[in-house]
C-alpha cells in the first residue's frame, strides 16, 4: 500500500478513448432500459386513472398519450442503436479533422495571397527612386 514499486496502470490515448466511448454507450443503454420500464409502468398508470379512477371516462385519452409516448420512445431507441452508429466516435473524428484540414488550407491560401502583396510591394519601393 506504501510501498515505493507502486504499480501504476497507464492507458494511452487510443485505450483511453475506447474506455469511455464504452461507458458512454453503457449510459446510454442504462438510460434506455430505464425509459422503457418508466413507459410501461407510466402506461399502467394512465390507463388507471382513465379507466379505475374514472378520470375523463367518456374519452379514452391515454390512447393518445401512450401513442406519443411511444413515439418518443422509438425515438430515443433510434438515436441510440442506429444514430450513434453512423454519427459515434469515428465520425465525429473524421468530421473534425476534414474542418481542421479547411482551416489548415484557408490559412495556407491566406499566407500565400500576404507573401505575394508583400512580394509586390518590396519590388514597388525597389524600383521607386
């Protein structure tokens, strides 16, 4: 425990990375399985105030809301089984370094155009008496 020969794990970059896109998809996951058991259990729960409470009796309203519950439900299942899998990690990645490659070109363009004015203008004051 207080020994000086501490064995210290170190993870490089790449490793590290992988850790955490796979605890970010375990969140994401968790997250889904507890939405789905909040819809069932909030479907339940609406069907019961309609139909045991009598609570708006002479329409069945939580129809509707279970429908737009469930919307929202495949929704979310959308975003996370098949959005993450063509917009994750490795596309956000290849998205940043196509901007960054831009911006690297756009600053070349840039110097470029400068050296060539201030090319001109040394040749200008040269010439000038």
């Amino acid at each position: 425990m207080f020994s000086k020969n501490k064995n210290t794990f170190k993870l490089d970059v790449e490793q590290h990375e992988l850790v955490e896109n796979a605890q970010k998809r375990i969140s994401q996951k968790k997250r889904l399985y507890t939405h789905f058991v909040v819809f069932l259990v909030g479907s339940v729960f609406l069907i019961l105030i309609n139909k045991i409470l009598k609570y708006g009796q002479e329409y069945n309203w939580f129809i509707w809301a279970i429908t737009f519950w469930a919307f929202l439900f495949v929704l979310h299942i959308f975003n996370v089984f098949i959005t993450n899998k063509f917009m994750g990690k490795e596309w956000e990645r290849l998205q940043r370094e196509k901007l960054v490659q831009k911006q690297k070109n756009r600053i070349l363009e840039i110097e470029k155009e400068t050296d060539s004015v201030t090319f001109i203008e040394s040749d200008t004051k040269k010439k000038l008496p």
